[in-house]
C-alpha cells in the first residue's frame, strides 16, 4: 500500500500508433537546446533529420513508429505533441522552448558520459531512459503500468490488446475505490464508463497498447532478445525488478509522486545492477562537498535571468539524476531538499532555498 493518498488519474492524452519511438524526443530537446524555436521550423527540421537517421531506426530493436516527409507533417508534428504532453517542451505564441525537465535532459547529456547509445541513435542513453521513465511513470502510469503487468502473461500484441479492456477496468476500479477525492473519483468514474462502452476492444485498445509497448521497449523494460527472435512481449529483467518494487493495492500496481521522487532512483540503482552508495551512508563533509557543486552547476545550466535564482524542482531533479549516474550515489527529494535546506539555516547562509508542496516546486536563490 501506498503511504499517501493516490495523487489523481496518471494517463497521457490521447496517444496515436505512430508515436512510438521515444528517440525522436531526445533529439527534438536537443534541437531546442535553450532557445526559442517556431514550430513549423521544428517539424521541418525534425522531418530532416529522421530522413537522414533512417538507416539506424532501421537497425534499431523496433523500426515502427518512423517519420516520413510529407506535406502536412503529421507524423513529426505528433512527436511534438507527445514531447509536450510529456512535459520536456512547452509552446507559446508559435514558438517551442524546453521545459525544466526538458533542460534538465540537456544538462544531463553534458554532465554524464554515457555510451550505451553509441552504436544507435535510437537507443536511449540511461540518463534519457531514467527521465523519460520518471515522467512517464509520473504522467501515465495508470496506463503504463496495467500494461507492463500483462506482458508477464500475455506476450503476443494481439493476446495484450484482447486483455487491455479488463486489465485497465480493474486498475481504474481499484484507483476508483481509493482515490482521495471526489474529483479523482469522477475522473476514474468516467474512464472506467468510456471503457465499457467499447464495442471492439480489441481493435480500441491498439491506439493505447502499440506506442506503451515500444515506448518499454526504447526504455528497456521489455526484453529486446524475445521480441527480436519470437515478437513478443515480456518484460526484461529491469521491467520485472520495477514491477516488483511498485506499492501494490489490492494486488495491482500503482504509484504516485512521492513514491517516484524518493523511491525511483534507489530502485533505478538495482537495476543497473552496480554498486551505490546510499545518501545516508555518504560521509557529511562529502555531502556537502556535493551540494555546493551541484548548486554552482545547477546555476550554470538553469540560470535564465539576471536574478540570482532557479527552479528548486530543476535543481533536485538534476542533482539526484546526476548523482546516481554520475557519482553512484543513490539519492532521493527528500534527501537533496533537505541537504540544500540545512545550507539555508546554516551560518555561513550561502543561499535561501524555499519549496511548497502545493507548486512542487520553489526556488534556490543566492545570498
């Protein structure tokens, strides 16, 4: 069971088979680096850059989901939508930024090396797959997650469409039964009425299953050698060592934001199966060593203004991501909000770091 309340209904915006190949999010943050970009130049220019890149989607664990030049751009323009719903850019008049999480992907990508993706530029990077799955689990996990757990039974595409209606039926029923408010109940009300009213679920359920199954896939919780060799799905060692570690309500899986912020990362390091370091067990004088550092690097990629601040959340976000991949330093919120904290109330007052539950978020300024 969950400690706190479940936060709400976590399930992305209508998704479309095409999308599938989270690679060309990673590479639409990256062509947004920091600055403004219309959206039109974006298509374009993402449309381009799948056109030359096609050999290596080619030869990647899964060629679906692939962008064509065409003349309305469908294709890259669901991309775009998809990078937005996930939270890594934003539009305002006409124009794409990064978000805090899509910069923080940014800082990442300098930070850490990592050449797990070198021989394809469709494999994830572990910093892109531990993010992407943060988010995905933060955004979609009341799909994501029914999903995942039918692939431990059903391996065939058509076996997990023919059992998405039941399995998200239960899911949202359960999510219903305990939702910690009239608001959330409704939501999960008026999901599990959409979801008996379909006629052919089977054929329904192929826009929600397709692009969930390659998106594990690409995060390397489904096991590449069974889908290579039998097309099948079943999950990898990583996916069956996540399932494992989710709270479990009523036999079923679930997660909330608290649980991603402070029980992920530690998880993460299992699954990378290589020695860490608990935050806990990390000598004072080390951590806060690590603090200072990460705060000067923080400003260096986060900073946007002359004022002397940044996003609490941007910064946490970067320095347990970083530290767990970087310094194999197992860390969660908690820990790194309290670490930066004491600094506030310390002496020396070399910053004022401030948060709120409510916005998730603060800022860290300097004194």
């Amino acid at each position: 069971m969950l400690d706190d309340p479940i936060d709400g209904v976590m399930i992305l915006a209508p998704t479309n088979t095409q999308t599938r190949r989270l690679g060309y999010l990673t590479q639409i943050c990256k062509m947004l680096r920091d600055e403004a970009y219309p959206v039109l130049n974006l298509v374009k220019d993402l449309e381009s850059w799948a056109f030359a890149n096609q050999e290596s989607l080619t030869n990647h664990i899964s060629d679906k989901g692939v962008i064509r030049p065409s003349s309305t751009s469908l294709a890259a323009k669901r991309y775009v939508k998809l990078a937005q719903d996930l939270e890594l850019v934003i539009e305002g008049s006409g124009y794409l930024r990064p978000t805090k999480t899509g910069r923080v992907l940014l800082a990442l990508n300098e930070e850490c090396t990592d050449n797990s993706s070198s021989d394809n530029l469709f494999r994830l990077t572990s910093k892109e797959r531990l993010l992407l799955t943060y988010e995905m689990l933060l955004l979609d996990s009341d799909y994501l997650l029914p999903i995942l757990e039918l692939t431990t039974r059903c391996h065939k595409q058509l076996e997990i469409q023919e059992q998405t209606q039941n399995a998200l039926l239960k899911h949202l029923e359960i999510l219903e039964s305990h939702a910690p408010s009239q608001s959330v109940r409704s939501d999960a009300s008026n999901r599990v009425s959409t979801l008996m009213a379909w006629k052919k679920p089977k054929k329904y359920s192929e826009h929600l299953v397709l692009p969930r199954l390659h998106w594990l896939l690409d995060l390397e919780l489904l096991n590449w050698d069974t889908f290579r060799s039998k097309k099948e799905f079943t999950p990898s060692t990583s996916g069956n060592l996540l399932l494992k570690a989710l709270p479990l309500i009523d036999g079923h899986r679930f997660t909330n934001r608290r649980w991603c912020q402070n029980n992920l990362f530690s998880v993460w390091a299992d699954l990378l199966r290589v020695d860490f370091l608990q935050w806990s067990n990390v000598p004072v004088a080390k951590q806060d060593r690590l603090i200072k550092e990460h705060v000067k690097k923080g400003f260096s990629y986060f900073r946007t203004m002359e004022y002397r601040r940044v996003s609490a959340y941007q910064l946490v976000l970067f320095t347990v991501i970083r530290l767990l991949l970087c310094e194999k330093i197992a860390a969660g919120f908690e820990d790194i909000k309290q670490a930066l904290s004491a600094h506030t109330d310390s002496s020396s007052r070399e910053w004022v770091f401030y948060w709120t539950a409510m916005d998730d978020d603060g800022y860290l300024l300097l004194s």
